[in-house]
C-alpha cells in the first residue's frame, strides 16, 4: 500500500484531478456544509508555516475534507485529531489515512464537543480549514473554553479574518471577544480560485496566539464583560454614553461617571474602544 505520507501525496490535487476524484468516490461537495476544497499548495504552506509546529504538538482539525490539510500536518511531525461531520468524508478519510501513526478521526459535528475532552487535558492546536457558516460559533466554543488552544491558524472568509483582527476604529463583538483571549492577525490573503468548487469570496489565513493572561478571566468577570459589549454594539452607531444607558437599563450619570473613571469620551462610537476600556466599563457598569 502506498505511504499516504509519502512526498508525492502531500501536493493537493488540481481542480481537475479533485474532480474527478471526488466523481470516482461518489462525493459532491454538500454547499449546506460550505465545502470548498483547497488545491493551492502555496496556501497549505502558510497555514502550516502559520501554525509553527513542531514535532509532537497536538492539533485539532475541524473539517479535515479530503485530508489535504491533514497529511501536511501529520508529515510536520503533529497528532492530529481530526473532526469530520460528514459521514461520506469520514469513511474516506479513515481509507486513506488507516494505520497512521498520531492519526485520530472523530466522526461528529465539531460544535458538539468540549475542547477538554481532546487529548486529555494537554495543550494543543487548532489548524483548519473550516466550513465558514460555522466561524463564529467555533471560536466562541473554543476560546470561550476553559483551555483554549495555545495557537489556533483558520483559513476563513476574508471578511471575517479581518473583521476578527480590526484595530480599534474597526472593532466589533467579535473582535472584542477573540482579542480578549488573544493577539489576532491576518497571515495571507487566499484568492477565491485556491479552491474547488470557486466560492463567491476571497478568504484568508487567520492566527490567534492565546495571551499569557486573557484581559478579562473567565466566570463572572467575563459574562459581565461580554453583557457590556454586547450592550455597546447593539448601539453601534451611536456614541457609547447613549447606547450603554439605553441598553444597560442604567441611568446616565452612573454611565458619565463609569466613563470618566476609564477615560473614555462618552462620545465615541464603540468601535472605537479598545478591549482594554471596555474591560474598565464592564467592572464599574456590569448588571449584577
């Protein structure tokens, strides 16, 4: 039997040969599951040179495909438990990966599992190449966990990757919430023709390297955080003083004071506050 590891299987196939593979095994890409797969090898370089392994580190892959991904990140040296929802996939991968030595293979939604439950407690990795329509509930499962991956590198829609790293001036909830736990930055750029089928957008490499401490701990301190964000952006468009009255229930001289105590003019807009001022916010404004 071939090495699946061997050198001339870890160059992703052309869109032709994808083709007329995925024919040969009976597969479509399913678009409810965004499956777009990649056949850039350039592309699978920065993830891989993105995520900084080294041999023996631990990595989740969520959406492995066709292994692709996969084998790049077994031939790096990494134990890769790899979660795939569609049963179709699955069933080729364990084919195509059997007998692999720090290969595992979950057949299960990826959102339905703890992060505490893979590899027992050890740090680890997220590398992937995920389905976009789930970027956002990803993240919040695993970064919101109690142990985080130390380093996660996604390859995800353009739009999102730079919505994840905005500075202030561009922030939303969701960069608010990934950059509490993390330092986030866009790698690459990846062109809608790296994949097969074309999606409809460009998309690119993300990394989150997991800070030492987070700004805001997890518990309490963090539900009161995230209930203040959210509060500020339900009111995007106004200034903060305004939103966080009408939307914290409070009354605005509590709002004044909370600011002045952060620095914070009550007229900017909240997507200009760094995750810094609005953790300052949410210790003085938080509903109990």
């Amino acid at each position: 039997m071939t090495d699946p590891l061997a050198p001339e299987r870890l160059v992703p196939p052309t869109p032709g040969q994808l083709r007329r593979l995925m024919g040969a095994e009976r597969l479509r890409p399913r678009k409810s599951l965004s499956q777009n797969f990649l056949t850039d090898a350039a592309v699978l370089d920065a993830i891989v040179a993105a995520a900084e392994l080294a041999r023996g580190d631990r990595v989740v892959e969520v959406g492995p495909g066709l292994g692709v991904l996969t084998r790049r990140l077994l031939a790096a040296g990494a134990s890769v438990i790899a979660v795939e929802f569609d049963a179709r996939l699955a069933e080729y991968l364990r084919r195509e990966l059997y007998g692999v030595d720090r290969f595992e293979l979950i057949e299960a939604d990826a959102l339905s599992l703890h992060p505490r439950e893979l590899f027992a407690g050890e740090p680890f990795k997220l590398v992937a190449n995920i389905p976009y329509h789930i970027t956002s509930p990803l993240l919040h499962e695993f970064l919101g966990a109690d142990r985080p991956p130390e380093l996660t590198v996604l390859l995800v829609q353009a739009e999102v990757a730079e919505r994840v790293a905005a500075p202030p001036g561009r922030m939303s909830y969701l960069s608010v919430f990934v950059q509490n736990i993390t330092d986030a930055d866009v790698v690459a750029r990846v062109p809608a023709a790296a994949f097969e089928p074309v999606p409809e957008v460009d998309s690119a490499v993300l990394r989150l390297r997991r800070r030492p401490e987070p700004v805001v701990t997890a518990g309490v301190e963090r539900e009161a955080f995230h209930r203040v964000v959210q509060a500020g952006f339900r009111q995007r468009r106004k200034q903060v003083h305004n939103g966080l009255a009408r939307e914290l229930s409070v009354d605005r001289a509590t709002v004044d004071a909370a600011l002045a105590a952060c620095a914070v003019d009550g007229e900017r807009r909240p997507q200009t506050l760094t995750v810094a001022e609005w953790a300052c916010l949410a210790a003085r404004l938080a509903p109990g």
